[in-house]
C-alpha cells in the first residue's frame, strides 16, 4: 500500500472509530451534586462534571465550591491519580454560566472569582498526577479548570478556546497566566486576544496540552502518566524569553497595533487590558493573578462588556425561538447563484442532503466548487468534507423536488420568474413539504398569489455570505401556516442559524433598515463627501463595513432593485437613486462582482486613498454619521409600530446578527434608549430641517419614550 493510501485509510479508520466516552469507574456512580466520582482497582479517582438536566456543562460557584469539597475527599484518599472530564457527549464545558454576572456588583464579582481561584490552586496542588480529559467543547471557565491539572489529553475532535474576549473580557479563573506556563506564550495571548479556539492538534503543538490522541486511547494514556512513561513537555526557548520585560514589551507593542485593525481601544478595552498585565507582570505568576482578578473586575463594568453579554443573551433567545424538530433531511435549492449556492453548499455542511437546481450546469459547478472550499476551510477535515461534497448533489432536471422535504427558491429578485417556478413546482411536492423563498424585499403575498397551498409558503431570507452572517429572516404572510412557521425555525436553527421572525412586508426588517443607510451615503458621494471618509465614520461607529464599500458588495444593480421596491412599497420619503448610480449600473460597474463599482478592486480588496491623504479641503458634513445611523434606527422604529418585528430585543438581535450593527451598542433601540429617545427625535427634526424631510421621526418613536 502507497504512503498516500495508507494514510487515507488510517483517516478512515480514524474517523470510524468507535467514540464511547472513557469514563472509568465514574460511569455508574451517583451524582453528588454537579459532579459522579469513583475509585478504580489502580486507585484512580475519576472524577465527571455532569450537570443534572443539561446538556452541556457550564461553570458557576455551586460547580466550583462542589469541587472543592470533592478535593477534600481527595486529599483524603490519597489516590495514584486523577482524572477530571465531562460525562457530556457534547464536551468538557462551554464556559462559564453568563447569568451568574448579571445584576451582580463589581465586589460580588471579584470575591466569585477569588474563591474560585482558590479552589483551582487547590487542585493545581494536588500532589498526585491530575490529569484532564479533553473531548468536544473546552471553552472558558472550562478550559481554566483543565489548564489547573498538571496533565491535558486532547481527544482528537475537541475544540479549546477562551472566547471571553467575545463579552468584552478576558480569562478570569486563572487562564491568563496558567496558560501562559504551559503554552508557547505567544500563541497563548493570540488565543485569548482573538477568542479563536484551537483543535486537539493545534493544542498539542502549542503546548496547551500534553497529547493529542483518539478517544480509545485514553485509558492507555492514564496509566502511561501514572508509570511515569508520559512526559511533560517544555514550552522552550520563547516562554523564558518572554519572562523578560524587555521582550514582552517589544511584542505587546505588535500586539496592540494587531488589536487595533479589528478592535478600536475606545469600543474593546479587554485586548488593551490584556495586553497591559501582560506585558507588566508576565514574568510572575503571582503578579498575573492580582492583575488578572483587579482587570477583569474592571472590565464587567464597561459600557461594552454589558452590551456585549447583553448580545449573548439576544443570540440564547433567538436560539429558543425554536420549537421542536424541522423534520427536514433533504433540502432542494432551485438557483445556483450567489445566494443559492451558498445556501446549498451550507445546508449540505451541516448535515442536510441537498440537491440543487438551475438550468445551466454551469452556475451549478461554480457552485460546487466553491462550497468545497468553504467546507475545506471550515470544516478542517478532509473525510468530513468529502462526506458534506457527497451530500450536495447537482440536479440540472430537478428531481430532487420530489423527494424533498423543503424546497428553497433563491431565483432573481423578479415576481413573475418567481412565481413562475412555483407554478412548476407545487404540484410536484410531495405531501408535508414546504416551499421557501430566499427574497430579500419582495412581499410573500404577491409571491403567493396563485399557490394552491399557501399554508406551506414562507420565507427564509439568508444573507451574504451565508457561511458567516448568522441571521435568517422568518417570513411569515397572511396564509402561512403556524405548523409551516415552527418547522422553518427549527430548521434554521439546526443549520446553526439565529432565526428572526418577520412579517412580510417591503424589505422585511434588515433590508428595510439598512438600504436607507447605504442611501444616504450614496447621496454623500453625490455631494462630493469623499467616500473613503463616509466608510471610515461609519466604521468607527462601529459598522463591520461602511456603506459604500457594503453597496459595493451588495451588488450596485441589487442595491438598485431593493431601493426602487422599498420606495415603491413604503409610505412616506425616500431618497430617490441618484441618475450618476443609475449610470454606473447601465454600464455594467456593479461592484466588487465586476471589480469597479464606487471602489475599484484589486484580489478583491477595494483600493482606498487612507483618509489622513485625503487633502484638507476636501467636503465634508458635519452631520455624517448622523445622517448614516439615525435613519436605520428609524426605520427599525417604523417596523417595530407596524408589527414586521414583535419585540425590540429581536429588532436588536436581527440587527446585529444580519447587519454587524455595533455590536458593544447592544443594538439600534438598546442604543437609541442609551442615547436618549427624546434626543434623538429632536436629532432628527434638525436633519429634516436641514436635509429635508426622509428624516422626519417615526410615530413609533412615541411608544417608545
């Protein structure tokens, strides 16, 4: 056998192999609250974290103060060795539980973390091996706890990470600076600095654990560490660098200006904070854990590390929208552009069979191929993608209708095409199926006109690209069955998707809020403000992308027909397309699809003069971002009167999982209460005055005083 095949069959084997969790002695014994433990024949104690009626562990004080009288017992016992791990299949611990931190006061917060740097030093002290046990999800708190035993056994397929820097914060139990003794330093505070997590693999390379093996292996590796044939590897040459002040001094200045790029220090104090203890006390771990406990006290009392919980909670309840099981397996996709190939290719990654239709075999290859590459690069595994490429089948005649138990449309933004397809297709659905389109502004009722079963029509508007942006619209209309509504969220969420229910209505929510704000700055352009300036405002708000670099992307020519449909369908102003963009569209610049548009783009990346090059006379508005944000907090306003949105917590969570919108705001309305409601009425009535009258407040504006 070639080294080549020798290889794929050991990838095969390995993946078939079986995955029973090792539990030891553990496996039958009796909760003593949050955690099983046992004594084996060898006098290893095993020790589960298994908390009652959840599915996955998460960390608070009860799970710490239990550990800690189990760690009297312990020293009690006296036993050869310890091994801590999940009985979850899910994994070792999601992190800490958030609620814990909610409504709790800094000096509260500070003596929760105290305690429970007292319990993991008592573990860390142990005198006989301690050995945690690494499998799925090692997150946080969770991974702080295992980052406490002397050893760490990755089993292949575990993903550890310290993702507190998402909240505004950064490790809080001891991760600073054990992780930092273990691990090549460097990539130890690029962990923490990103919140990026690592494999089983990556973990072993790096030092953060000391094996990196398959889950059948386990027991052999626990009795290698108890007879001393395990060693302990070093983290060499870089951490006793780094133990200097000079070399920490010279790399945190790197780091800061890497922060910058992605987390301006203003709006994301927990990098900086990070940095800053680092690069004063890295070199004692005495140091690290005072400077740790006092930073992290700090930070919890941000503006951004409020906001930003308060987005995780927005993301749990949209998660809990979910009522129940889809009972979809196999989804069809008639269009393989853009949109429909991506919503194809993601479907078929996550698990789902997918045949996907158009009526050239062209668009369906491009398709393919470019969901193989997004599936290499997320999935990170060469027989789990080649089983995801299996499952994305293409289908030019679309027999896949038949047997599919949903049909999505992501046609062209045209009602006749559209409706036309349904026509086609309805009548070949088998029974239970459901009929989903994937438009961005059309209104369902028109689309639904002429169905025989309306009931089981809805819309699922995914967004671009849809292996990154979280969001699915729910689009409900007058017909659309509660049944039809309830198997359409579950699905989104078992496509790892936060669903967003909306009535139909021009634009839905997202669209209907952010084209005013590409709008407005398209006026601005016209105006002669320099883009590069409305990009760079818009940015420093807090935009993943400013607004005219995002009409780039979008598609000018889609940019055009959503506009034309939302100022057809809404009452009320709306700025009229300028005839220089209209221009642009007729020739054929529609953006970053054809590499000229606004911008001009290169390996496609816009080409942008740095706004300190921009020449000092060059116009500017004084109103600029005013005029970009105030009228997508008004248009959310006017959805949330007109009932397209139910609550403003979902108007908050739409809006940040589908646009970017700031996300350390806490979203438009959280921010509009934070800024003041009467003030940003009064805002926008000087901006009617001066600007004329698109800025003239919504009546919803009043319900919300």
């Amino acid at each position: 056998m070639t080294g080549g095949k020798t290889a794929h069959m050991d990838k095969m084997l390995e993946t078939l192999a079986p995955r029973i969790i090792e539990l030891g002695a553990a496996r039958d014994a009796q909760p003593h609250g949050n955690w099983r433990y046992a004594m084996d024949a060898d006098r290893v104690f095993w020790l589960l974290l298994d908390r009652p009626g959840k599915s996955v562990n998460v960390v608070d004080r009860e799970v710490l103060e239990e550990l800690n009288s189990v760690i009297d017992r312990i020293e009690q016992e006296r036993p050869t060795a310890v091994v801590l791990r999940s009985a979850k299949p899910a994994g070792f611990a999601a992190g800490a539980d958030i609620n814990q931190f909610v409504g709790a006061s800094t000096q509260d917060i500070r003596s929760m973390l105290g305690q429970g740097h007292i319990v993991l030093d008592r573990l860390a002290a142990l005198s006989m091996p301690t050995i945690a046990v690494i499998h799925g999800h090692c997150l946080g708190a969770g991974l702080e706890i295992a980052l406490a035993c002397r050893y760490r056994l990755a089993v292949h397929g575990a993903s550890l990470g310290f993702p507190e820097v998402m909240l505004g914060l950064h490790p809080g139990l001891g991760g600073t600076f054990r992780s930092l003794e273990v691990a090549d330093p460097v990539e130890a505070m690029t962990m923490m600095l990103t919140g990026k997590p690592v494999d089983a693999r990556r973990a072993r390379s790096i030092g953060l654990a000391d094996a990196a093996l398959e889950e059948r292996h386990v027991a052999n590796a626990v009795a290698a560490i108890r007879s001393g044939e395990m060693r302990k590897g070093d983290a060499g040459l870089r951490r006793r660098a780094f133990s200097l002040r000079p070399a920490r001094s010279l790399l945190a200045k790197q780091m800061r200006r890497k922060a910058a790029e992605t987390a301006p220090k203003a709006h994301y104090p927990a990098p900086y904070k990070l940095i800053d203890i680092w690069e004063a006390n890295g070199g004692s771990a005495d140091a690290m854990r005072k400077a740790e406990l006092d930073s992290f006290a700090e930070l919890i009392e941000t503006p951004t590390a409020q906001n930003l919980v308060r987005v995780f909670f927005l993301r749990e309840k949209m998660r809990g929208l979910r009522s129940g099981k889809s009972a979809i397996a196999h989804v069809h996709v008639i269009g393989a552009g853009a949109m429909g190939g991506d919503i194809a290719a993601w479907a078929a990654r996550q698990g789902f069979t997918v045949t996907l239709q158009d009526i050239d075999l062209k668009p369906i290859g491009r398709a393919v191929k470019a969901g193989a590459g997004m599936m290499a690069a997320t999935l990170k595994n060469d027989l789990k993608t080649r089983d995801a490429l299996d499952r994305l089948i293409p289908d030019p005649d679309g027999i896949g209708v038949a047997h599919a138990d949903l049909v999505i449309e992501a046609a062209p933004e045209r009602i006749e095409v559209k409706r036309a397809i349904y026509q086609t297709v309805e009548p070949r659905l088998k029974d239970g199926a459901l009929l989903a389109t994937n438009t961005s502004a059309l209104p369902l009722e028109q689309l639904s006109a002429g169905l025989a079963d309306p009931s089981r029509f809805v819309g699922l508007h995914f967004f671009n690209p849809v292996s990154r942006m979280q969001l699915v619209e729910i689009v409900s209309h007058p017909d659309a069955g509660d049944e039809t509504l309830r198997r359409a969220t579950a699905f989104a969420v078992e496509l790892s998707r936060l669903p967003a229910p909306v009535r139909s209505a021009p634009g839905f929510l997202v669209n209907r809020a952010l084209t005013p704000y590409m709008a407005e700055a398209l006026l601005m352009v016209g105006e002669g403000v320099p883009k590069e300036r409305i990009d760079a405002r818009a940015e420093a708000f807090g935009m993943p992308m400013g607004p005219v670099e995002l009409a780039d992307r979008v598609g000018l020519d889609i940019a055009l027909e959503v506009s034309a449909s939302l100022r057809e369908g809404l009452d009320g102003d709306f700025p009229e397309t300028p005839a220089w963009l209209v221009q642009m569209v007729r020739e054929g610049r529609l953006g970053a699809k054809t590499n000229g548009g606004l911008y001009e783009y290169e390996g496609g990346k816009p080409k942008k003069i740095h706004v300190d090059a921009i020449p000092d006379g060059a116009k500017d508005d004084a109103d600029l971002e005013d005029r970009l944000i105030l009228p997508m907090l008004n248009a959310v306003v006017a959805a949330l009167r007109e009932g397209v949105v139910s609550d403003p917590d979902l108007a908050d969570g739409a809006m940040v999982f589908g646009t970017g919108f700031a996300p350390f705001r806490g979203g438009p309305m959280h921010y509009a209460r934070d800024r003041g409601v009467d003030a940003i009425v009064r805002r926008m009535e000087e901006l009617a005055e001066k600007h004329g009258p698109r800025f003239r407040p919504d009546a919803g504006w009043q319900a919300l005083t």
